[in-house]
C-alpha cells in the first residue's frame, strides 16, 4: 500500500504531520435533505431505490481512496472541507471498503502527508462527471456480480 497514493476529503484545517482518526461526523447544513436524513438516523434514496450518502459503516475508522475526485467530493460534502494525500499512520489493519464502486479502505488513522486542496467546492460541471464515473462504476461493478457462479446449494 506504501506505493499508492492515498487521498482523503473532510475536516478542514490539518496540515502535514497531523493524524486524521475516525469519528468526524460531518456538519449538518440548515436545508439540507441529506443532513436532515443522516441527523434522523437515515437516508435518501435515488429513483432506482439504491441510498443516497448513507451513514459510513465503520465511522469509527478512516477512509482512503487512490481516486482524487471520489476524495475532493468528500471534502465538499463536509461544506468547505479540505482535501488531503494520507498515509496509515500504521500499516497495519487496513481493510478494503466495500461501500461504493470506487476503489478506498478504511484504517484506524492516516497521517496528512500533504494539504492538495482548502475549502473543496464543486462546480455542476465536476458533479455531473463524478455522477457519470460512479453510474459507470456501479454498472461495472453490477455486471461484474451477474458474471459470478451462483454458490452451490
């Protein structure tokens, strides 16, 4: 793992050296359909049924990610979080993430190795190019499924 490049999208105001830990929950923003849902405990769904910014399963642990827009839409979901390269802050327990198509992991810490990126925006434009590469992920990831043998019985 030590020669990807690792990145992560969220709390604001770290700076090199310092270690990210689980548990950050993100802000609540007035107005927000998203943040009303996730403060009752829940989520939004999308037309097809599938769940829109569920809560993290493990929210106790970090997530990382070798994709650097995944991370940067992250980082603006926080509401003007900042995007960070990371490294485990140790190698050890590092587990794959299977909660989207993307490829991540969580571990207990990562240490900021470098800020890329204060107070992350998104234009509509990165949006729509994040939404058509998720849908492609998804689709492939879907296809991938249907091409696995059924499990004996």
């Amino acid at each position: 793992m030590s020669d990807l490049r690792l990145w992560h999208g969220g709390v604001p105001g770290l700076r090199p050296g310092d270690v990210l830990t689980g548990g950050n929950e993100r802000r609540l923003h007035d107005g927000c359909p998203y943040c009303q849902a996730r403060a009752a405990g829940g989520f939004l769904t999308g037309p097809d049924g599938s769940a829109i910014d569920a809560p993290s399963a493990h929210p106790d642990r970090v997530y990382v990610t070798t994709d650097r827009e995944y991370a940067r839409f992250y980082a603006s979901l926080w509401g003007r979080g900042d995007l960070y390269r990371v490294e485990p802050a140790s190698p050890g327990d590092i587990e794959p993430s299977p909660e989207d198509h993307f490829l991540s992991w969580t571990m207990p810490a990562a240490r900021v190795v470098a800020v890329y990126a204060r107070a992350v925006t998104l234009t509509n434009s990165q949006r729509r190019t994040l939404l058509r590469r998720w849908q492609l992920a998804d689709a492939a990831a879907l296809s991938a499924d249907e091409r696995e043998p059924a499990p004996p019985r």
